[in-house]
C-alpha cells in the first residue's frame, strides 16, 4: 500500500488548519449538520486515484500530502464551502476538494488480520482473511458486524475490526 510516502499512511507534521467550527462540544458534535446540509461528521471515500489534501480550504493553501488511493475511506469532520476537512484512518487532517470526494462507503481493515465470516457470527465459516490495509465497499451493519465487499467476495467482519463506520450507525 503506497498512499503516501515513507510507509502506508505516514503521518504528518502538526500543522494548525483553518476552518470553521460550527458546533462546539462533545454532545452537539454528534448531531451537528454542515453548511451542506448533511451531518458531521460522516464517513465518504476518494474519489480518485491521486487526491490532495492541502493545510487550509482553498489552492492557495500548500498541499501537505497526495493520496494514491482511490476508495480510501475518509471521515469529513468540517465543511468550509466546497472544501472537506478530513481525517485519515490514521488521524491525519487535511482540505479536500468536494469533486473529489464519493459518497461510496468503503472501509478499511485494521489492527490485524480480520476473518469474514459467511453470516455474522462467530461460529460461521470464514470466507476471507483481510489483512490490515485492506479496503472494502461496506454492504450493511448489524450491531456488532458489518457486511463488506473485498474485490467480489463478501462477508461479515466485527465492527471493531475496520475503520469507516460511526458508532451510532446501524446500531441494531
């Protein structure tokens, strides 16, 4: 996986970004709704195969790292008129272009490698092994499990187990 130099997702230097707050707290943050009309934060995915993430709203801005890696999930944690703040499965921030941005849900594998299961259940037949990195379209979520799709093959992996999808989505 190369979406960035020096390692899969290489973190970069703190850089202070411009934006604009439009809910404060813990509580409101969690029903707060962007100039877009639609909630923050949320999860979408890039759109391309090369996406810039710059330091501020804008192109005037410095673009402080390329991704290469299209369907890469993204959670959109500020709007600033047709600009994204968004975080990385890392926790990096950066300033995207909308255009650039899908609204395609995908997910990624973390920590280690995760067992789909053929049904959402532990004791079901494992279907694919996923190292972490992996990235998958997400089908659904059920509770604990969520339905994945990795290149044509599906299956049921825990929650806990990728990175793409907000806690109170699909609780039950």
């Amino acid at each position: 996986m190369t979406d960035r130099p020096h390692g899969p997702m290489r973190k970069a230097a703190s850089l202070v970004l411009l934006g604009v707050m439009l809910v404060h707290g813990p509580a409101a943050a969690a029903k707060a709704v962007g100039p877009s009309g639609l909630p923050l934060p949320r999860f979408v995915s890039l759109a391309d195969d090369e996406v810039n993430a710059r330091t501020g709203p804008g192109k005037d801005y410095p673009i402080r790292w390329v991704y290469t890696r299209r369907n890469l999930p993204v959670r959109i944690v500020e709007e600033f008129d047709v600009w994204r703040k968004v975080q990385d499965p890392e926790g990096d921030e950066g300033w995207i272009h909308a255009q650039l941005l899908s609204s395609k849900r995908s997910v990624v594998m973390v920590g280690t490698v995760r067992e789909l299961h053929r049904t959402a259940s532990d004791s079901a037949r494992v279907v694919l092994r996923a190292e972490p990195g992996v990235v998958g379209t997400l089908v659904n979520c059920n509770g604990r499990w969520c339905l994945v799709d990795v290149q044509g093959q599906r299956g049921w992996v825990e929650r806990d187990g990728i990175w793409g999808v907000l806690e109170d989505e699909w609780p039950n």
